[in-house]
C-alpha cells in the first residue's frame, strides 16, 4: 500500500469511528438503543482507534470503563507500530 492510500484510509476510518462514537454518545444521552461496545472496538481495530481515543477525552465518553480503555489503548499501540514499521522501511 502506497503510503497515500494509507493516509487517506486513516483519515476515512477514522472519521467514520468518530461519527459513530459520538452517535452512540448522542444514544446514551438520550437514553436509546446503543452501539454494541464489539462494533466500536471493530473499528477501532480497523484503524479509527485515534479519533476514539481523542473522543474518549473531549466528549467524556466510554471513560468510566477502564476495560475499554484497555482495549483503545491496545489498538493504538499495534497501528502506531504498524505505521512506525511502513515509515522506517
């Protein structure tokens, strides 16, 4: 993968883990149906786990839950490592 087409797929997975973080945000408020906590993750580990983990602070959400931060945390370290990888080759 080129490295444009990397930056373009980050920047398109992680605006749509945005928009749905901040949906199930917006559900929790209104006391609805929410996102499956296994679908956010999914797109955490497709490569949205950066606007998640910012989201996570500014809108003060998932952030009583420490086993998602866990999670969070974990899918940005391996895609950090993998974008550190296809850098320095």
């Amino acid at each position: 993968m080129q490295m444009g087409w990397l930056i373009l797929y980050m920047i398109l997975i992680n605006a749509v883990g945005a928009g749905v973080f901040a949906w199930d945000k917006h559900l929790a408020r209104q006391g609805r149906e929410r996102i499956p906590e296994r679908t956010l993750h999914l797109l955490e580990a497709l490569g949205g786990c950066f606007a998640t983990l910012l989201l996570m602070y500014l809108i003060r959400h998932k952030n009583r839950k420490p086993a998602y931060y866990l999670w969070t945390w974990g899918f940005v370290a391996v895609w950090t490592a993998m974008i550190v990888n296809k850098l320095t080759r």
